[in-house]
C-alpha cells in the first residue's frame, strides 16, 4: 500500500470502525484486569478473615468440650 493509499484507507469507515473496535476492546480488557485485580484483593481479605474465624471456631470448640467435661462439671447439690 502505498503513501496516498494509505492516506485514503485511513478516512474509509472500515478503517475508523476498527480503530473504534480496538479501542473498546481494550478498554474492556482494562477494565476485566482491574476487576481481577480488586477481585484478588478481596479473595486475599476474605482468605484472611477465613483463617482467624477457623482459629476462632477451634478456640470456642475448646472451651465448649472443656465445660462439657465431666471433672469440670459442678452439680447444683
Ligand atoms: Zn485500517
């Protein structure tokens, strides 16, 4: 293609379609990596919170087994 081809291609609607096509594209594709990346943070945070609630669970089960132990167990007599 030459110079004053080129010159031409680039006013013809099939040339601006893909140049507007390309654009949107990546702005999609920013967009899903800003998604991803918020997304991974909030996988992280929730990662986290998982962890400490399981700790949590397991501390609350000790003390649960702990009262229910029959040489812990006070009689009201
Ligand atoms: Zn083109």
């Amino acid at each position: 293609m030459n110079n004053a081809s080129f010159k031409q291609h680039i006013k013809s609607r099939t040339h601006k379609d893909f140049i507007e096509n390309y654009k949107k594209y990546y702005k999609e594709v920013d967009e899903a990596q800003d998604t991803i990346k918020q997304l991974r943070t909030e996988l992280e945070l929730l990662k986290r919170k998982n962890t400490s609630l399981k700790n949590q669970n397991m501390k609350l089960l000790e003390i649960i087994e702990d009262m229910n132990d029959e040489d812990n167990f006070e009689d009201c007599l």
